[in-house]
C-alpha cells in the first residue's frame, strides 16, 4: 500500500515546480500578461498560482501545470528532471545543467514502454519476477555503461585532434 505525504510534504512538493516556472519565464523574458495570453490561464488565476511567496499561493492543477509547460515550450519529463536536479543547488549553477536535463528528457522519455516491449519479448517472462530493489542495480548498471560510451566518444575525439586514425 503507497503511503501518503503528508499536507504540508505534498504542498513543499508541489511548490518546486514554481521556481523552475518563473526562472524560465524569466529567461524568456515573459512577464503574467504574455504567459496569461499563451497558456489560456486568467492573468489573476496565474498570479494567484505562480505566487512568489509560498504562503500566498494556490495550488496549480494538472490542466494548468501542462499548459503553463506547454507556454514554456517545457516537456513535461524537462520539467520533473530539472526540479528533481534542483534539490541539489550547486547542480543548478552548473553550466552543465541544462544539456543535462535536456539529455535525461530524451533518455526516459518512451523509456517504460520500450521496457514493457523488451520483457514481453522474453520467454517465460510475465512480469511477476520483476522487485523494486532492482531499480537500484540498473540505475548503476546504466551509469556505467554511459561512462564507458562518454569515455569512449572523449577517446575517439581526442584521436581526431591527435592526427591518428581513430578507427585503428
């Protein structure tokens, strides 16, 4: 059985999505009135939500958190990946850190269903075998495979420089 956060968790959670909101309105240089115009929110309704103190502010449904992103030209998955990064302030002022949301949007993004298609192509294998815990082993098993590819594309690179013939 899932348990449940509590109010105040659930409302700090949610609340983490405003911040990533208004740095890319503002990097986009978009003010209430011009987002109000591209999401289809009420200006008031948009103020109300995207609040700059917590305490003030109202809770954001779905409809609007996909349109408020739709606006943006967010992904929903760029979204949940960069507040998840930003847990981790240092991560944020890192210029490493928008190539890196962008390239974890596009990892995970069809993600769950090429896995659901790979194990039905498994013999014997209906799904019951599948833990939780194993998620642990193949977030490092694909943390080490990336590291082997990235060091290998750097080895290839630095090859070209060299003047020597990668492929050798």
């Amino acid at each position: 059985m899932e348990q449940e956060l509590p109010l105040e968790a659930e409302a700090e959670a949610a609340a983490d999505y405003v911040p990533m909101i208004m740095r890319a309105m503002e990097a986009n240089d978009i003010g209430i009135r011009t987002m109000a115009l591209r999401s289809g929110i009420k200006k008031s309704r948009l103020g109300t939500i995207l609040h700059r103190d917590p305490e003030k502010r109202a809770s954001m449904s779905l409809p609007e958190f996909q349109a408020i992103l739709r606006a943006l030209n967010i992904d929903l998955m760029q979204a949940v990946i960069s507040v998840e990064m930003t847990r981790e302030m240092e991560l944020v002022q890192d210029d490493r850190f928008t190539a890196l949301v962008a390239m974890l949007s596009t990892l995970f993004k069809g993600l769950p269903h090429r896995l659901v298609e790979a194990l039905q192509e498994l013999e014997g294998m209906d799904g019951s075998e599948i833990r939780s815990e194993w998620g642990t082993y193949f977030q490092s098993a694909v943390i080490k495979r990336m590291v082997t590819e990235i060091t290998a594309v750097l080895q290839r690179r630095s090859q070209f420089g060299s003047g020597r013939d990668p492929l050798l």
